[in-house]
C-alpha cells in the first residue's frame, strides 16, 4: 500500500470510527480510472465543474485577480537565489492563472518545488513551467505537505507560496500545529506566502458552496474510499451532502448525512452507520485577517504584508519567521 493510502485509510478509518472529523480534505482530488466508465471518484473533474460552472463560486476568479494585481508586491519579498515551494498548485489554469504570474514576476529565483498529492497536477506543471521559464530547475514531489510539512528544511532560502485557500480545509487546531511546524521549518529565513478568503458574508458563501457541484465534489470522497480502500459492502450513494456555516469559529462546514442505514466492512472492522448519522468530512474556514494574522503569530509566525482584493473577501498573507 503506498503511504498516501494508508493515510487515506487511516483517516477514513477514524472518521467512521467517529475518532476524527473534518479530515478527509487532502482525498478531494480523485484522479478518475479511466477504466471505469464515468468513474464517480473525480474530485479533479468535479472541482473543475465547481470553479467553471458555479458562477457564485467566487474563490478562484478573486484570487486570479488578486494575484495577478499584486504579483510585483508579493514577488518583492522574495530572496535571490529562493527555492519556490508551492503547497498544491493544482489544475494547470490554477497553475497557468495564479502561480505562473507570480512566478514570472520573481526577478531571480533558484528553483520550483511543487508539492502536491495529486500526481496529474504535478507533470502538468512541470510541463508548463518547462515552456514558460525553461532556465528554472522544476523538482516534483509528491507528498502530503500537511503531513511532512518538514520538506521544506531540505532546501535554502525557502519560499513557500500556498494559494488557493488550501490552508482553510485545516480546523482550527491543526492550522496553529501547521503554523509551529512551519514556523520552525522555515528558520532562519524562510518566508510563508499565503492565500486565504476571508468573506463572513453567509449568502454569498451559501452560493458558493451549497450548490449541487461542490456537493458531487464532496460525496466525490465517499466514491475513492469505495474504490480504493480495502472496504467490503459500502453504498457511497447512500448519503446527502448538507453545507453549514457556523459564523462563531468562520467556518463551513461540509458534511454528509447518511439517507439510510448500513453495515459494511472497511479493512477487516465491521461499520455500522444508522439513517441520519452525519459526517463532517472537510471545512473551509474563512478566517478574517487580524484573526489569522494572530493564529499565525501563535505558531512562531511574523505578519510581513497582506494584500487584500476589492471584494474584500480573497487575502494574501506574506509571513516571516518570529
Ligand atoms: C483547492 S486546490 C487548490 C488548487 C490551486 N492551488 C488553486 O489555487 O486553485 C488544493 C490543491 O492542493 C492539493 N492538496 C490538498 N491537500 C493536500 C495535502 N495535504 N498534501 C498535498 N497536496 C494537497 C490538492 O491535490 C490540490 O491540488
């Protein structure tokens, strides 16, 4: 079993174990087999449909924009002779649009690191950036940057560039041990460079997630366990998605709820799942910028800059080391 696997097991283990919640959001990207016909474990073609379908999903067009008007600003804080680590460039027009404007506006900068667990984002960027800055070393890695966040001490003068709101899947707790743990990798003189959308505004977050393509996204997860874990009668058609914004800790919350009961065996535990059990699957926090900034700071962070876009919801954080 690869690493990535077991921890997917691990975790889908937990979750329905009822040991763990909101941990499932690094097995949103399912790459489809393409020997199954209209393989429903799809997290990249469904988020795909969610940034290109769902006109309310504002979260990708803001961050475009908001990259490409500060690209300059951000790219000032970065050192010569940088190693460019980016956490989950994803799809290759989030690469195109968001990564390679920023990368372009690096004046000098010694080599690109993507890290990602989706295997198929990986070559595409590598494929890109071969064209677009042939002159710039690309060395892939495929790992959890969540997980082994420690990858970043491998390489001098770090700059870790994480868009995309990636950081918000995490709750509140693992985001402050994701701080500490980052905060010490990047000693003495790495730099954190951030994205996350900070909008408290219900509506227009109910419109951005509590749509039928963020829910196929969503029970995209269910779709993976069934496929590649060792799990036996396990009916992933059986749950609803359910989105739930809880304004006190900024955070949706996407859950499942189970339309019937079940009983399945997933690496030889027997599961019982009644009607109407809910499952909390993954978050996307949407945290306001002096609450992040301080949440940063707990963790050995050092506030630097932030850019925020005129919609006043998508915010780039430059963090230093304390
Ligand atoms: C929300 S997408 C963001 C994509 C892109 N950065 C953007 O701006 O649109 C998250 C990306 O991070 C990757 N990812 C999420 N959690 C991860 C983890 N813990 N370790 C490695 N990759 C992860 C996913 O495979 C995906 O490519």
């Amino acid at each position: 079993m690869t690493n990535f696997n077991a921890s997917f097991l691990s975790d889908a283990r937990s979750l329905f174990l009822g040991e763990q919640e909101e941990n499932m959001a690094a097995y949103l990207y399912s790459t489809p087999d393409p020997n199954i016909e209209n393989d429903p474990a799809n997290g990249e073609v469904c988020y795909m449909e969610l940034i290109s379908q769902n006109l309310g999903y504002y979260l990708y067009k803001e961050e475009i924009q908001l990259i490409n008007n500060v690209a300059e600003k951000i790219a000032a804080y970065v050192p010569e002779e940088a190693n460019i680590i980016e956490f989950g460039p994803g799809t290759n027009i989030a690469f195109q649009n968001k990564t390679l404007p920023f990368l372009k506006a690096v004046e000098k900068f010694k080599s690109y690191i993507p890290v990602d667990v989706c295997e198929t984002y990986l070559h595409q960027t590598q494929k890109i950036l071969g064209r677009e800055l042939p002159e710039i070393p690309v060395q892939i890695m495929q790992d959890d940057f969540i997980k082994n966040v420690e990858l970043v001490q491998k390489f001098a003068k770090p700059v870790v560039f994480f868009k995309g709101s990636t950081i918000t899947n995490l709750s509140i707790s693992n985001c402050l041990k994701f701080f500490g743990r980052i905060s010490q990798a990047l000693k003495p003189d790495g730099i954190l460079i951030v994205g996350v959308d900070a909008n408290q505004n219900q509506s227009s977050l109910r419109k951005a997630y509590n749509d039928g393509k963020m829910a196929k996204l969503t029970l995209s997860i269910l779709y993976f366990i069934n496929r590649d874990l060792p799990v036996d009668g396990f009916e992933p058609t059986a749950f609803n998605y359910e989105f739930n914004w809880v304004a006190e800790t900024h955070c949706v919350e996407h859950n499942v709820r189970a339309t019937e009961e079940q009983n399945f065996v997933l690496d030889g535990i027997p599961i019982n799942i009644k009607k109407g059990t809910k499952f909390h699957l993954l978050s996307s926090y949407k945290y306001p910028v002096d609450y992040f900034q301080n949440q940063a700071i707990k963790g050995g962070l050092k506030p630097i800059d932030c850019f925020i876009d005129e919609n006043k919801r998508m915010v780039i954080h430059v963090l230093g080391v304390s």
